[in-house]
C-alpha cells in the first residue's frame, strides 16, 4: 500500500511497531490497526452515549413506548473488552520497543487513556 493512501490508523501503527523484527513485525502491526481503531470507535461511541445518555426512549409504532438501554451502551462495552485485550497483547509485543520518549511509548499511553473510566464531557 502506496504511504499516500495510508490511513492515519495504518500510519500510527507502523510507528508503533518500526522497531519490531519480522514475523512479530507483522501479526503486531495487525493488532496496532484493530487497537487503534477500536480505540477511535470508543470515542465515537463514548460522545454518543454522552450525548443520548444510558438510556433511551423508544416507540415501537405499536403503541409501546418506554424507556430501554442504548444499544450503543451495549455495543460500547462489547468493544471496550476486546480494546483491553488487544491493547495488553499489542503492549507485552512491544515491550522495550516502545521506550520512554519515543513516539511509540506516547501513542501507547494515549492508548491507555482510552482504558480510563466515562467521564462527563465538558459540551454534552
């Protein structure tokens, strides 16, 4: 793949892994672009469950309404498991690679980040 038609998720995640020496290089660079991915897809998550709340309402259109569990809640929680897992796995491969002030050992603390607990967002 040309660097021109890289992704800025593919990007990140060969920095993250530059250091690695073949096969580890490869199956690491796969699992950078599912953490990394999976942690965009949590943030995307997380504002719209800030957004809509918990819960929702709903309306069935055959005269049932009330109240259920946002199914982004749901699929939020489902994502978070496999991000805690991925990022374990991709952080025990990388292990001295990614030392202190390099670009790598930044990337994977934002990572980290993502594991925090949902807090309010400051715009709703």
């Amino acid at each position: 793949m040309s660097a021109a038609r890289k992704t800025k998720v593919e990007q990140n995640a060969e920095e993250l892994v530059q250091n690695l020496d073949e096969p580890k290089r490869s199956f690491a660079l796969s699992l950078a672009v599912e953490v990394l991915w999976q942690a965009e897809k949590l943030r995307k998550t997380r504002r719209e469950i800030g957004r809509d709340g918990v819960t929702v309402r709903y309306d069935n259109g055959g005269g049932q309404t009330g109240t259920r569990r946002n199914p982004a809640f749901d699929g939020y929680n489902a994502l978070f498991k496999s991000y805690v897992l991925g990022l374990n796995k991709l952080e025990a491969m990388l292990g001295d690679a990614a030392s202190e002030g390099t670009r790598a050992a930044s990337t994977l603390q934002a990572l980290r980040l993502e594991i925090t607990p949902m807090r309010p967002s400051d715009g709703g």
